[in-house]
C-alpha cells in the first residue's frame, strides 16, 4: 500500500537514467541483467504516464489500470 502524494525521494526519473547506466554496463560486460531490464521498462512507463518528477513508487500505479488498488488514502 502506497499514499497516494508520496513525497519525492528519488524522482522516477532518475530510476529511468540510473537503470539505463547499468543496462549500459551490463551490455558491455556481457553481464545478463533481466530483472533491471524489466524494471527499466516499467520506469519508462512511467515517466511515459507523466510520473517522472514524482517519487519512484509511482511506478506501482501501472498496475491501477489492470485493476489492482496499490494506494492508501489517509
């Protein structure tokens, strides 16, 4: 469960950028990263839905569009 105006502790953004550095990495060392590659694509998903200055949680709420409630009002 998620709030739903988290404050911003590491902007998507910078998840899309640090993630894109590693996947850079990996390629050159011939290292298999799948699970980052995946995360990256979600990342990008949601910076895509206009998420990218908010905090990175956001990319949880991909999933609020197939149906699954992930945010905690209080």
């Amino acid at each position: 469960m998620f709030l739903t105006n988290p404050p911003v502790f590491s902007a998507t953004d910078s998840f899309v950028k640090d993630l894109s550095i590693v996947l850079a990495e990996a390629k050159r060392t011939s290292t298999p990263v799948w699970l980052a590659a995946a995360a990256h694509q979600q990342f990008i998903w949601a910076a895509a839905q206009g998420w990218g200055s908010e905090d990175d949680s956001s990319v949880s709420r991909l999933w609020e569009g197939l149906g699954v409630q992930v945010t905690l009002d209080q």
